[in-house]
C-alpha cells in the first residue's frame, strides 16, 4: 500500500511539473484582426487647440494574445481617406493616450504645408482625423519582421480643430571655442555665432544629431559646444566635466571619432592642426562626436 502511494505521489510531481512547464511559456503572438479607436465624446464640439495642453484617445487592445505588449502610434490627417497623414512622434504602450495638442498642431501645419510663419495664414476650424498604428516589432526583431501584425484601427473625427503656427524648426546647438574668439555664448552675442551653428537635418527634426562645416584656422583647433546662447555656466557640452582642454587623436585622412559630455567645460584640442575645413557631428542621444576633414 505504502509502495502504491509512492507512486501516485510521484506521479503528481511529473504532472505539476508539466504544468509549470506550459505555464511559464512565452506568450504566443496572434496576428491581430481587432482594433478600435473609440470616439471621443466631445469630438462635436469646437476645439482650440492649446500648447499645454492633451487630447485624450482611449482603443481596445488589438487581439495579439495574452501577454503582449504593443507599441502605439496616434496619425493624424486632414481627410478620412489618409490620403496625407503624419504620424506623431510620441510612442505609447497602453490604451488610454494623452496626445499633446502641440504636436496635433505640428501636424496640421505641415499637412498644411506652412514652413514658417510667412506662408501661414489664419484659417477657420476644420475636421482632422485620427487613427492609431499598433505594432509589435520588439517580439520580431524589426519591422520587417513585424509588417504582418501592425493593425491601424479604425478612423475618429474632431469635426471643429482650430490650429496655430506650430511649425519647428530643426534644433541647433553652438561651436565656442579659439576658433571663433572665445565669445561669450549668450544672446548679446548672437551675431557672432552666424556660421558657427551645428543643426539638425529638415527630415530629422528631434533626432539629437547636429552637424556643420567650419573653416578652423591653423592653431585655433579648440572649441566646446553650447545647447543655448545662455552664458558659459550653462548647457554647455565639452570632452569631459571639468574646465580643461582635452588633446585628441587626429588622424590623417579619418579625423576623430569621441564622446562628449553634458555639462561638461572641456575643449576639444588639436595643437598641431594646419588650417582647413571639417565637418563635424554631434549626437546628443548617443553622446558622442564624429569630425572628418571637409573639401
């Protein structure tokens, strides 16, 4: 009897450890085939648009299975078609969003085609519509691998939006240093920075990547950059955190490749620089910088 009920104990084990076994796989993604954004309440009513504030849209989970979770995108168009449409550079992961209404207005402006604030005109408050972009790429890889389970959900409209001129601009930050004067980098001196900028690309407006082409002199390769012209204790980024020149490896025919430093006061040195241009590369997401020799 004793040896009988050994066995079925034993038995129970392997069970329950087949069980553990089931419950502690992966989830398993489904290609969705369910997607609703809902209507707003107040999608009748007339809608200013302001720069603090939020547009609130709330959808369903697309049905990938338990366990996944979904990266959302919120478009936003002048048509119900989507014929133009921009899609919002915000990136949520649940199902109640809170849009900023600046980048509603970032959209309608280039749907638009306003540039600047010459070709902007006041017009009355008009239908925008909007969807949202579900997609899954972190469990497959990389789009590619994921186009087969994005979903767009259905179409919403706020019938009466009224923009404002809300167009950026690519960012830019400064190049200070022996090249230029040691000019302090505040507003009274903004006319001494023109040409000495480094700025975004038009198509990658936020990307954090400034470049620019500067003719440094012979023995004036010494420079740090500044996020603002707000004076020298502030936004500055150098080769390293404290106030002291930093030699770097040049070489010939490559140029130098580096980190900076948020904050930091130290300058980029080359003594034995002969005079041309370079192109150099900041990139303030990864924190580095790149200079090559320019024709």
């Amino acid at each position: 009897m004793k040896k009988y009920i050994n066995v079925l104990m034993l038995l129970a084990v392997v069970v329950f450890g087949l069980c553990s076994c089931e419950d502690d796989k992966d989830p398993v993604l489904q290609k969705p085939t369910e997607f609703v954004l809902n209507q707003p309440a107040t999608s009748e009513l007339y809608y200013a648009l302001n720069p603090t504030a939020t547009l609130n849209l709330t959808f369903s989970q697309p049905n990938y299975g338990p366990g996944i979770i979904a990266k959302y995108f919120v478009q936003v168009s002048l048509t119900r078609e989507f014929t133009d449409f921009v899609q919002l550079s915000e990136e949520y992961t649940t199902c109640s969003v809170n849009v900023p209404e600046s980048s509603i207005a970032e959209a309608m402006c280039k749907l638009r085609g306003v540039t600047n604030e010459d070709n902007y005109t006041d017009e009355p408050a008009r239908p925008v519509y909007f969807r949202v972009l579900s997609t899954v790429e972190d469990y497959l890889g990389g789009k590619e691998d994921a186009a087969g389970y994005s979903i767009l959900s259905n179409v919403v409209c706020l019938s009466q939006v009224k923009d404002y001129y809300a167009v950026k601009l690519p960012g830019k930050i400064y190049l200070v240093g022996d090249c230029n004067g040691w000019n302090e980098p505040s507003k009274a001196n903004a006319a001494l920075f023109v040409g000495w900028t480094l700025s975004e690309a038009d198509d990658a407006i936020d990307s954090k990547i400034y470049t620019g082409v500067f003719d440094i002199p012979a023995g004036k390769f010494q420079f740090r950059f500044y996020r603002s012209l707000s004076g020298w204790d502030v936004d500055s980024i150098g080769a390293q955190v404290d106030d002291n020149p930093v030699d770097i490896e040049w070489i010939d025919g490559v140029g130098f490749n580096g980190s900076v430093f948020d904050g930091g006061k130290g300058s980029f040195q080359y003594s034995s620089w002969a005079g041309g241009k370079i192109k150099i590369t900041v990139n303030l997401k990864a924190m580095t910088v790149e200079m090559v020799p320019a024709e």
